[in-house]
C-alpha cells in the first residue's frame, strides 16, 4: 500500500495542514513505566498529504515479550533486533518538528517517552493528535472506534492488524479521511502540548497498601487504638517517622498523610506549632497524643473490621441497554435524536437542554455527524458553526419546536417523509443510555472510561480530576488524588488521559481496586476566575474502553458561578459497581474541593 498518494484533498488544509509522524508501537504490556517497546514504526507526512519518510523496525526489549498470541512476536524473533538505545535517535530526526499522531495516542506518547529516557535521551515532541479523540469529535456511525472499524468505515485497506508498520500506513489513511471530515464540520482539532519530559517522572512509584480495616472513628480518651484508625503525624520526632509509621501500618492502622475530619487520632510532640495539620486537628476537635503515648498504645491495637471483600472482581449484571422501539412514542418524540443547542443566555440553554433529554433525546455540545437536530436561541444565528450546519442541510428550529412534543413529532415525520423518500417504518434508537442528572446505571465490565467533552475554550483551561474515596469518602492517601500532575495513583488502577483541550478521560480498572474503595468521583475544574456558567455545557460519555462506543452520556450544566463541578461517580452497592451522572457545581476553587475529600492542599 503506497503512502504517496492521494494528498490530503482540499478542504483539509489551513488549520487542518502539518508536517506529521505517524507511530505505531507494539509492547510486552499496557503499562510505560513496567513495560517496554517491541516494535516501532513511523511514517512521516508533509502538509499536503504526501509521503515524505518511513521507518520500522523490531526493538530487543530485554525482557519476555508479553502477549506473544497478540503481536505475534516471539522472544526468538526479538532476539537479533536493536536495543531502543540504538534507533532512538533516527526515531527522533523523524519525530522532530512534527505532530506525533497515533491511535491512542497518549499510549504512544508514554511508551516512547520512557524509551527515550531509557536511552538517556528526551523525546522530541512538542505536539500530538489522537485519531480516537479526533473521531470522538467526528462521532462517525460506527460500532466502535478500533482502528480496524474505522478503516472499513473510510474505506482504508487493512493487511495485518499488530503490525507496526501496517498499522501506521492504515492509520495514514484514517488520519487522510478524519482530517475531511473535522473540516466539514469545522471541528478544532484536538491538539495536546508536550512538553519536555523530566527523567525522574519515570521512575516507577511502589504502589502503597491500602489499610485492610474500616475506620471506627476517633480515640475516645483513655481507650485503645484500633485496627482501621486514621493515624496522621506531624513535627519532629524521636524515632524516625519512617519507622513510627511502618509501626503503625503493621499494627493495622491507616497511617495519613494529611488531617481530615475523619482522621481519628494526630500524633506530635509539639501540639502547639502550629503546623496545617495541627490547626486543621484544633479546628476539627481531633484528640492529639504525643510519640510516647502512640507508641505505648501500639503494643495493644484491638482488632478492626475488615472491609468488605469485593474488590477482586465485581459480580455485576450486563447493562441494561435502551431497546429500539418500532414507533416513536409520543412523549418521546426525540427518542432517537441528537439536538445541538446554540446561543441563548445561559440559563435559557440549560432549559432546552433538559428539554431535549425529557422528550427522550440526547444534546450535544459540539457539532458531529450524529447531529440531527439544530435549535437556535436568541444570538444562536450568529454563532460561527450556523454557515456549516446549513450547507449540511441539518434540521433548524426555534425554541418553539420544543415546548410541544406534537410539534416535535410532525417535523420530524415531515423530514423523513420527504419528497423522493420513503417514510421510516420503524425507529434506530441511540446506542447508549442518555442519563439525566442523577440518572444511574450498572456497569457491565470492570474496565472503564470517563470521557469529559465541552466547547473549546481560548479565555480558560478546564481540568479533569478523580478522587479514590474510602467507605468515609476520603482519599486513603493524597497520591488516590488523580490530576493533570500526578496523572495516576500509585497502583495504576485509576488514570488520567489527557486527549485535547477540550476532552479529558479517566480510566478506571473497577476490579484492581481494593476492597477499601468504595467510590471513584471524577470531577473537573476551572483555571482562573472564569465558571462552569462561560463553558457551557459538559458532555460525559461512558465506554468500556478507549475505543469502545459509548455506554451511556449525559449533558451536563451547571449554574453561573460554579467554578469546579463534580461530573460522575463510580460506586459500589453491595457486589455491584454502578456509575452515576451527577452534575453538582460549587463556587470554591479545585483546592478546596481537594481538601474535602481529605487531601492535604499545601498553600
């Protein structure tokens, strides 16, 4: 399959044109920070779509090859290739100045990162694109988003799937096609900044235990510690504090790093010092001990109890899906429709928006080919997607259509009615549940994506976050806090993904979760003084992997003046995970927010 041709045809240029590097790796594992490179392809497009270099080869990682049933290459195949050290820099001549693309593309980005810091080298790449975020945006009519659907969609040939090298040229194709259609419908494309990578972000973090005991509460005077007790410390101390809290974890208590309200006893020589924790333990009425009575209370630590032990793998009922109906009901009318929403003041957005949902279709933040509908509210005809939307033909109404579901019904049996048309016999429903504001529903698998998506935003960032909340809805420790600077806690069962400016995910193994995990909240918060009431709306999508269709979605809105907004939690119920869309916006900033799930915020 040549790469020469055909260039990218007009109207993918301007905005849509640059020097790119396509990469496709294959890899002994999921994770960068334990697993290594493979294989490494990379082929290297200018602006106009032609062909201008190519590159793959096999990589000696040095370690057992993994899933050899899935990539296909055997340590005895891997045996004669290079060391990463020994490519890594015509990978980066190549990689230099250009828009890393990938399928997947943080999963690339990551790998090749700690590649180069292997190699004692940086990765020379300042940009990249993910083909799945782009088709998110896109949301072409596929089953899913694997680079294999998304090739029979496009029309792109696929030879052998986990080939590096095949993979990269299929990709090129993908890129060609998604690059039209961002084009057509005036998308942004979903450019994430890369900046330098320090080596010591790769040094892999040993994930710490979470305590095997529930929290009994707070040291009543005169009484004995208990397994499951928050035991936090501050100022100097005699022993090490190393060792006081090895001690303590040995003992079964949940040694903290920070003072909440729930923590149950602060140790410190010097209650008096002033130090964040001792006044949050002042504020909150926390008893206080000091190093001598703590460690004269460890040698008689009553017994806790265990947490339930239903961490290992949730027993949970598939999903239950929307089923198609044959006629559109007539309190549904919009059943099976997606409704953009423009202009308007805030509060006049947000109720068509829930009016959308209540006559059973799903609203969308940003215009894609599953747009059906276009509802214009006051300024809404000036908004700059209008001259798009029209030369895509798509259904406009005024706020009226809405406020009657007969009206709702009649246009659209008009539409599919048309002259020249057949009129529908039956109805598609939506292939997820649309949630409304605390709506809920019982998840199917043990892995699981979070997808966050607004309107791009050129005044202000919006931030994705998650919090891993103990049966008291507390971090069990500051790392279970999840953000764009600390990507992933310490057991790599909750992660952030960053897939553009305006598009964030979450990824959740629910199963690798400890049994003290009771919930996962996902949150996002606003940089600066500007709220959720400038963003607009927020869409949530759940999907049971990066390039699955989505499960569920939910439009969310929040007031004017919220600046951090909690978007979904995942939770247990009993041996049951279920996800909830909440949609709860506060005024306080992302610290504060932090601080009430007990992580320790320093000023």
């Amino acid at each position: 399959m040549s790469l020469a041709a055909p260039p990218f045809p007009p109207p993918a240029v301007g905005d849509y044109a640059h020097d790119w590097a396509l990469v496709d790796v294959e890899t002994s594992g999921v994770i960068p920070r334990r697993d290594r490179v493979l294989s490494v392809a990379v082929v290297t497009i200018g602006a106009d779509g032609r062909q201008t270099g190519e590159f793959s080869t096999l990589v000696n990682p040095g370690c057992d090859p993994g899933p050899v049933e899935v990539h296909g290459l055997t340590a005895e195949r891997l045996l004669g290739a290079p060391a990463f050290e020994q490519v890594a820099e015509r990978i980066g001549e190549m990689l230099k100045g250009r828009v890393l693309v990938a399928h997947n593309a943080q999963f690339d980005y990551e790998f090749l990162a700690h590649e180069f810091a292997h190699a004692r080298m940086w990765l020379p790449v300042s940009q990249r694109l993910c083909t799945l975020a782009l088709n998110r945006q896109v949301d072409p009519p596929t089953s899913d988003l694997k680079l294999g659907t998304l090739a029979a969609h496009y029309g792109v040939p696929q030879q052998h799937a986990h080939d590096a090298l095949d993979d990269t040229r299929v990709l090129a194709g993908i890129l060609r096609a998604s690059l039209r259609e961002a084009a057509r419908l005036a998308l942004s494309l979903p450019l994430v900044p890369c900046p330098p990578r320090a080596e010591s972000q790769f040094t892999p973090k040993p994930p710490k235990t979470p305590c095997a005991y529930r929290n009994p509460g707070r040291l009543k005077p005169s009484a004995a510690l208990q397994q499951g007790m928050k035991v936090a410390i501050t100022g100097e101390t005699s022993c090490a504090r190393a060792e006081l809290i090895g001690r303590g974890v040995a003992a079964g208590l949940n040694m903290m790093t920070s003072v909440s309200h729930h923590t149950s006893v602060l140790v410190t020589n010097e209650p008096a010092s002033g130090s964040a924790k001792a006044r949050r333990a002042t504020t909150e009425g926390i008893p206080v001990i000091d190093e001598g009575a703590f460690l004269k209370l460890l040698d008689t630590v009553e017994p806790g109890t265990s947490h339930e032990a239903s961490g290992a793998a949730p027993s949970v009922p598939a999903p239950r899906r929307p089923t198609p109906a044959p006629t559109r009901s007539a309190d549904k009318p919009l059943q099976d429709r997606r409704v953009l929403v423009l202009g308007g003041m805030h509060e006049e957005a947000v109720a068509a928006r829930t009016r959308v949902v209540e006559l059973g279709g799903s609203a969308a933040v940003n215009l894609s080919r599953s747009v059906t509908d276009v509802v214009v509210l006051t300024g809404g005809e000036k908004d700059r997607r209008m001259r798009r939307i029209s030369e895509l033909e798509l259904a406009v109404h005024d706020e009226r259509w809405l406020a009657s579901p007969i009206a709702v019904t009649e246009t659209i049996v008009q539409a599919e009615a048309a002259p020249g048309e057949e009129a529908a016999t039956g109805i598609t429903a939506l292939p997820f549940h649309v949630l409304p504001r605390g709506g809920v529903i019982d998840l199917s698998t043990p892995q699981w994506h979070l997808t966050a998506a607004w309107a791009p935003q050129s005044r202000c960032e919006v931030d994705v976050v998650a919090f891993v909340l103990d049966e008291d809805e507390q971090v069990t420790f500051d790392e279970d806090f999840v953000f764009y600077g600390a990507p992933e806690n310490p057991a790599g069962t909750v992660r952030l993904l960053t897939d553009g400016p305006a598009e964030q995910t979450v990824a959740i193994d629910l199963a690798a979760l400890p049994p003290a995990s009771h919930k996962v909240v996902v949150a996002a918060a606003i940089d600066g003084m500007a709220t959720f009431g400038d963003i607009g709306a927020v869409q949530i999508s759940t999907a049971s992997g990066s390039d699955a269709a989505p499960s569920a979605r939910a439009t969310l809105d929040a007031a004017t003046t919220e600046r951090t907004l909690i978007l979904g939690e995942f939770y247990r119920r009993g041996l049951i995970w279920r996800f909830r869309a909440v949609g709860q916006g506060y005024d306080h900033g992302l610290d504060t927010l932090a601080r009430g799930f007990g992580v320790e915020i320093t000023d």
